[in-house]
C-alpha cells in the first residue's frame, strides 16, 4: 500500500460523501417542497477534489510502463496449429458482390 493508494481510497471517500450528501439534499428539498436546481457549490467541490485525487491515483498506482523488447524471448509469436475444426465456410460474406474482390486485389 503506497501513497497513491491511499489517495485512491480517499478520493473515493470523497466521491461517496458528495453523493450521500447530495441524496441527503435532495430528501430536505422533497420535504420542503422546493425544486432541484442543482447540487450546493461544496457538493460541487468535493466532486472535483475527489476527481483530481482519483485520477492521479489511477496513474500512479500501476507503476512504471516497461519498454517491449521485440527480441525478447518472452514476447515470441505463437503459433496456432491449423486445426479444421474452425474453419467456417458458410458466412455472410459470400452475399457480397464478386467485383469487390477485384478493387483489393
């Protein structure tokens, strides 16, 4: 558990206390009789705050991108055995005009 985690974990606690409290606000305008025009601005803030911190979260819980090596023998091509049993004749592209073939050829 490193720093970035804990930041994910409190931005997603962020997250829920701005919905719980916009559910909350929304049940104290039913009781009132008061139309929903929008969310307070502390709600609004809490929602980005927890946005900015789940976001850097997610780029710097994974780690470090490694570079691919194409030489590698780890990142080799295997190759599948040419099995008949998935081979599929019958398709809907034999409905397609023959002089489409000529224009890729």
């Amino acid at each position: 558990m490193g720093v970035g985690f804990a930041v994910g974990v409190l931005g997603v606690l962020i997250l829920s206390h701005a919905a719980y409290f916009t559910i909350q606000y929304r049940s104290l305008l039913k009781i009132t009789e008061e139309q929903f025009s929008g969310p307070p601005i502390n709600v609004v803030m809490e929602l980005i705050a927890g946005l900015v911190l789940c976001m850097w979260a997610a780029l710097t819980v994974p780690g470090k991108f490694l570079s691919i090596l194409p030489q590698s023998d780890e990142n080799q091509v295997v190759a599948l055995p040419a099995n008949l049993d998935f081979m599929i004749f019958n398709h809907r592209g034999k409905t397609l005009p023959s002089s489409m073939d000529a224009k890729f050829k």
